[in-house]
C-alpha cells in the first residue's frame, strides 16, 4: 500500500520535473515560465497535495475592525468541525467576551480544556502576547488578526463607545474637536480610569500588543511590526475582506463552504458618513500613527500574498462571491424549510457541498446564541469527563 503510494508519488514527482523541464526549454518569456509555475502548482493540488484542513488557529479579535463578522465564521467552523475554544470564565466584571483582555491572558481566565484533547480555536478578545497565547494553544497554531483603515475606525469607536460622551466632547464638530486636541480629551478620560492601560483611540495597535506608552516612538513601532509580520499567518484586512478570506481559506485548505458569512453588525451612524478633511487625517493620523503604520504594513502585505496567488486567485474570488449570494439566497427562501437541502455544484477550487436547513440555521443564527451553543458543546464534554465547573 504505502510502496503505491511512494510509485505514485514517484511518476507524479517525475511528471512535475518533466513539466518544469520542458517549460525551461519550450518558454523563454518571463511571463510565460510564472505560467508554468502556476500550472506545476495547480498540477500538484489535483494531484493530491499535503494539503489537509489546518483547524487550529488564534484570531486577535480587533476592536471594531469587523472582527465580529470572522468571529461568527469562525465559531460556525468550529461547531461544524467539532472544534475546541479557548472560552472565557464568566465573572461579575467579564460576561464572556474578552479572554484577558485588556491584559494578557493567564490561567484561569477561561474554561478548562477537555482531558485528552488540545484546544483548537481562539477568538475571543485578546491582547496578543506570544508568551501568554503559547501557554494556551498547541505549538502549531496559527495566528491571525484583522485591521481596518484607521480613520474608518476612529468613526465606529466614536460611535460605538459614545466617545462624545465619555470624553465630554463639544456636541458640534465633535470629530474636529477631538482631533484638534486628542491628548487633552484622552488625559480627561485616563484621569478616572487608572485601571484601563488602554486607549480607545488607539486599539488597534494595542490589542496587537504595541506598548501604548511608546505607540509614538515610530522605530519602536516598526521592530515591533517587524515581529507580527513574522508571527502571524495572514492578517486580514476589513476593506478587503472577501479577498483575505479566499486566501484564509487557500492558506487554511478550507472548503469555500468554510468562509461563507453573513454580515450582521452593521450599524448606520453619524460619525460613519460624517467626512474628514486633509488636516483631520493628518491629525489622526500624528495621534494615531502606531494605527497607521499597522494597517499600512499589513495592506501591503496583503496585496503582496494576494498577487503571489496569480490570476486564478481572482476567478476563485467571483466564484466565492457568486456562490455565497447563492447560498444566502436559498437560506432566506427554500431554505427555511425543515426539509431543505440542495447540492452546490464543485468549481475548480471547491468539492460539491449540501447546504440544508441546518446548515441554514447556523449561518444566521444570533450572535448571543451562536456564543451559548460553543459554550454549551464545551461544558457538555467536560460533563462527560466529570469535570464542574460553576
Ligand atoms: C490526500 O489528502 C487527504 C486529505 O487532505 C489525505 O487524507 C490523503 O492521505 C491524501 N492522499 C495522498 C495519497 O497523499
Ligand atoms: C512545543 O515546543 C516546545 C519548544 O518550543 C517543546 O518544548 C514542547 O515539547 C512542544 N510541545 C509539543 C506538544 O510538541
Ligand atoms: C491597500 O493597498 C492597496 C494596494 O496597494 C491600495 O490600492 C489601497 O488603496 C490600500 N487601501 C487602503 C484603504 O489604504
């Protein structure tokens, strides 16, 4: 049995050195031989590739940078595959949302792992620290995170964490008032809040672990950039989400079934469509810079990964995008049904796949609910380990 599988492997790995020897010869072009690469690569995927489905994974979960919607994606996967989640302790002071957050997580913080098995999923709000995440998850895991455009989101922590409010800002021109003197507002805020190392108009660069003490020093920033890149799999970045979750689910091995989403948290807002001149930018961007530096490094980074992937890349994105407005169309019609159930054609990138009432369900179920129903699996093996927990 295995000795087929070394001939097999064998003429496969003959027939790739013949391709690429061939095409040596036969193409001169430069465009040509990226060609060739490409279809020795395609070659070895249908030729069965190492390629199997990578299910552990931690997912900083930044603030307000529509982590919410990969949030849901990722505990669909979970429930569907099985999976383990790191999941956070209830206490008075956490309902359950942040894992540490805003410190690095310790022991204790979340639900015991099942006897026996590792965890595999971690998306809960964190502060990324390697040292602290390594405790927890297996020494294979993945890490990734997500960023949005900066100024986009200061509009949405605006809004969300009533900034107006809390920060006392004038009710006109708050946006421009805040920006003209963002230091004086912050120290405002800080003076009552000891407690919170955080700043709200900075997160996202303190949720991936920047020292908000030194988020100005541009050199500090950047060695510690430096290190993400290295660290982490694949950020992905909200203005282009479909694109990051197409190469997610490429990276991942993941069916397309695995990266189909609906978006639910989509508010409309003032501060959303309210527009910002040159100089707020430049402003926000001085307050802000560690924010900036971020997203611009892991923009760039994406759209690097993204032409690596050659031109199929795009195909597979329309086909993703056809087939999730598909899916969600028959959700929302037939797909209420008890006894729904259609077969989705294959594609090029994609095995055929039922979707049912089930499946359904799950894509849209409540966010309050969809976190109960990982909690419960959870609590459920532990029941069946004897394991209590309060
Ligand atoms: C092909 O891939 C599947 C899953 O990814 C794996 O279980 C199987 O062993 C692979 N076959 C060969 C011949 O490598
Ligand atoms: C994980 O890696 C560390 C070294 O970094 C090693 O000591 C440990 O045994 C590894 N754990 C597993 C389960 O492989
Ligand atoms: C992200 O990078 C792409 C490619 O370089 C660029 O076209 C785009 O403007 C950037 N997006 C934002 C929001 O800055």
């Amino acid at each position: 049995m295995t000795r087929l599988a070394a001939h097999f492997s064998c003429i496969v790995c003959l027939g790739t050195v013949l391709v690429i020897v061939c095409a040596r010869f036969l193409f001169i072009q430069v465009d040509e031989s990226v060609r060739v690469k490409k279809a020795v690569k395609e070659l070895s995927t249908f030729t069965n590739s190492s390629c199997s489905k990578k299910t552990t994974l931690v997912f900083v979960k930044v603030h307000k940078a529509g982590g919410t919607t990969v949030y849901r994606l990722l505990m669909t996967f979970g429930l569907r595959h099985h999976l383990n989640f790191v999941i956070p302790q209830q206490t008075r002071k956490n309902r359950g949302h942040n894992l540490g957050w805003p410190r690095p997580l310790k022991q204790g913080q979340y639900l015991p792992r099942i006897p026996g098995e590792p965890f595999h999923i971690l998306t809960n709000h964190v502060v990324y620290n390697r040292e602290a995440l390594h405790d927890v998850m297996p020494n294979h895991t993945v890490y990734m995170a997500i960023l949005r455009e900066p100024f986009s989101h200061l509009k949405s922590v605006m809004n969300f964490y009533d900034l107006p409010s809390l920060y006392k800002l004038p009710k006109k021109n708050t946006m421009k008032s805040f920006l003209s003197r963002p230091k004086f507002y912050e120290k405002r805020w800080r003076r009552h809040r000891k407690d919170q190392p955080f700043s709200y108009t900075n997160l996202m660069s303190f949720d991936m672990g920047i020292d908000p003490s030194s988020r100005l020093d541009t050199e500090y920033v950047r060695g510690h950039i430096k290190h993400l890149d290295a660290e982490f799999f694949l950020v992905l970045i909200l203005e282009y989400l479909d694109e990051s979750l197409v190469l997610l689910k490429r990276y991942m091995c993941w069916d397309i079934s695995d990266i189909f989403y609906t978006t639910m948290n989509l508010m409309s807002y003032d501060q959303k469509i309210a527009d910002a001149s040159e100089k707020m930018r430049d402003q926000h961007r001085a307050w802000s810079v560690a924010d900036y530096m971020l997203y611009e490094h892991f923009n760039r980074t994406l759209w690097r990964k993204i032409r690596q992937e050659g031109e199929d890349f795009w195909r597979e994105l329309n086909t993703f995008r056809d087939m999730k407005t598909r899916v969600q169309e028959f959700c929302e019609t037939s797909g209420r049904s008890k006894s729904a159930r259609t077969t989705f054609e294959g594609s090029p990138w994609s095995k055929p796949f039922v979707v049912d009432f089930a499946f359904c369900r799950l894509l849209s179920k409540p966010l309050p609910l969809l976190r109960n129903g990982v909690r419960d699996a959870h609590l459920e093996k532990l029941h069946q380990h004897k394991i209590r927990v309060q």
